[in-house]
C-alpha cells in the first residue's frame, strides 16, 4: 500500500528534489525496456496513484496524463532489443533507468530506485524493494513506464500483426510462445531470450496440432 508520507524522511534529510525510478518490461520476449522518472511535489496526494501492475490499462492511461501534468519533472528511457541482447536484460534496465534520470528537466538530488540495485546513477540513490507499492513517486515513474512500453507495443502490432503484440505486450503467453514457433522470430524479438523454442519443441508442436485440430 502506498505511504503518502514515504519521501519524507529523506526530505527530512535534506533533499529537495527527490526522484522515483522504474522500469518495464523485463520480462517479455520482445519489445525494448523502458524506464519512468519522475519528481513529484513534496506532499502531493493523487487520487488512485498506485503500483502500475495493479492498475487497469485505463486507469493507467488516465494517471500517466495526471502524473505528466502536476510532476515537476519527468522522463523516459529506452533500451533497445538490441541492447538488451548485448549486455543482459539487468544491465540494459539500469541503462534505460539511467537514460530516463538523464531525460529530466529538473536534476534530482536523490533517486529512489524500484528494487534491490541502484548503481551507475551520478545521483545519490536508493534502492527500495517493492518501491512502486510503497513510494508515491516509484509508482508514478511505474506507470509512466508502462503505458509508454504499452504503446511501443501497439506499434509493433501494427507492423508485426501476427504475434498478438497489443494483447501480450510481448510477454510469454502461450499464445506469443506459439506465434513464434509457427512464424519464426522478428525484429523485434529478443534472441536471447528465445530459448524455449528448443527447449519447449514438444509441447509446442503439441499446442499447435491441438489449434489445427479446433480450427
């Protein structure tokens, strides 16, 4: 449950501006990574302001507008797929992470990380396990995040229309899983995270008879 008054103690501290930081998307099979970084004003109170993954698609869409309009400052990064496949999803997250802090108009004095790793920041930081359930300001970066990642997802189902990206939003479901044994991988696809295609062969010729069959 969010702590409205979470960020107070390290304004007691002294920091002035304080950043929330997370990403999205480390989990799918496609599609970039993309972080969220965001300062609010301290004591700020918005309404329905939560953990992005407990949030609905709109009530997200309406909170990423809210956030944009009353945040002091706030921004975006990107790591590519090609990124992700070159140094590991971890280090490609902490570069979007980096990318979006780097995207603020405001210079942070401290950054409050969603998670257990906070390095390679120029700024103080804080790694908070669970952050976007608890820090208002982790939570409004969280969803930031998503709904920007989302909607990559979105274009990319228009230009690769039979993998189902606007309904998964890449990640493994059986039915992304299938569509990339029957169709092979695209661009946009993450090679290093495509294991399952040996691994899994079995089951997913036996997934694909059994749609045939109910065709």
């Amino acid at each position: 449950m969010l702590d409205p008054a979470f960020e107070k103690t390290y304004y007691d501290r002294g920091y002035t501006k304080i950043c929330g930081v997370d990403e999205a998307g480390r989990g799918p099979l496609a599609g970039p990574v993309v972080a969220g970084a965001c300062i609010l004003p301290a004591g700020i109170s918005i309404p329905g302001l939560d953990d992005s993954k407990k949030l609905s698609e709109k009530k997200r869409e309406q909170l990423y507008d809210t956030i944009c309009q009353h945040a002091l400052s706030w921004g975006i990064g990107v790591a590519s797929v090609e990124e992700i496949d070159a140094l590991n999803i971890l280090e490609a997250s902490l570069l979007a992470m980096r990318r979006a802090v780097a995207s603020l108009s405001l210079k942070p004095d401290l950054l409050l990380v969603d998670g257990n790793i906070s390095r390679g920041f120029s700024q103080d930081a804080q790694a908070i396990v669970g952050g976007d359930g608890i820090c208002p300001a982790i939570a409004a970066a969280s969803i930031l995040a998503k709904v920007t990642r989302d909607r990559l997802c979105i274009e990319l189902d228009s230009a690769y229309p039979v993998y189902g990206f606007a309904k998964h939003k890449g990640y493994p479901t059986r039915a992304h899983k299938l569509a990339i044994y029957e169709y092979g991988p695209c661009p946009a696809h993450r090679k290093t995270f495509l294991s399952f295609l040996k691994r899994d062969r079995d089951k997913l010729e036996e997934w694909l008879s059994a749609r045939k069959k109910a065709q």
